[in-house]
C-alpha cells in the first residue's frame, strides 16, 4: 500500500469521525450516519489494499 494510499484513507476515517461527532452533538442522525459511513468506505479501502499487497509480495 502506499503511503499516499495510506493518508487519503486514514483522511477520510478522521473525517468520518469529525463528522458522527458533530451529528451527535447537534442531534443529526443524518451527518452522525454520514460519518459512520465514511469511516467504513476507509476501512474497507484500507483492507482491499492490504489484500493487494498480501499478492504482490
């Protein structure tokens, strides 16, 4: 995986996060469900790309 692969993930995960915790505090479950969403898009990219490495090594 590379490092630019890495960052726009672990980018989108933060960004999912700030997003649930600005719904929950405001008290919308639409943008808190967004964020969620968010942070398991990144965290399946993350291990598709870890699955790709696993073959090329």
């Amino acid at each position: 995986m590379s490092a630019i692969d890495k960052a726009k993930n672990k980018g989108q995960e933060l960004g999912g996060k700030a997003k649930e915790a600005v719904g929950n505090v405001t008290g919308d479950k639409s943008t808190e469900n967004e964020g969620k969403g968010d942070q398991v898009k990144s965290n399946l990219k993350d291990a598709g790309e870890k699955i790709k490495d696993a073959f090329k090594d």
